[in-house]
C-alpha cells in the first residue's frame, strides 16, 4: 500500500485502519470521518484536531487553533 495522506487533516494512512471507514481508497482518515467514511463536517474536524495540539503538543488553545487553521487551509477537503 502506497503511504498516503489524508485530504482533510494531512495524516499519514499506512495501515487499513487508518483509512475512514477501512476503506483504502478513502481520501480521508479515520479520525475525520464517521464510521462509514463519510467526512465529518469541517467544525467537528477543526475542533477535534485543535483538541489533539493542546492535549498531545501541549499548545494553548489559540495557539492550536492558528496552527490548525493554517493546516486546514492547505487541505484539499477545506479548498
């Protein structure tokens, strides 16, 4: 399988279980997705990616918040 990231937040998708929805060919990662792999609407992304820069990278929140926006910015899914 050939590494591959997600459209939406820029994760690497090496294993199936990365992939939304364990589906390879999804353009969107599991943690951006619903169950199906379906993309969850662009404030539960943003929201749940903010969480993950202050509780894992221990940034204050508008730090994270200008970090993942400039992310998101980038991302094909938000264009």
């Amino acid at each position: 399988m050939d590494l591959k990231k997600c459209e939406s937040c820029g994760m690497p998708m090496v294993r199936l279980s990365d992939f939304g929805g364990m589906k390879e060919g999804n353009r969107y990662c599991k943690h951006c997705t619903y169950e199906n792999g379906d993309l969850r609407p662009r404030y539960d992304v943003r929201e749940s990616m903010i969480m993950y820069y202050m509780k894992n990278k221990r940034k204050e929140r508008r730090d994270a918040e200008q970090y993942v926006d400039e992310i998101m910015a980038g991302m094909k899914a938000w264009q």
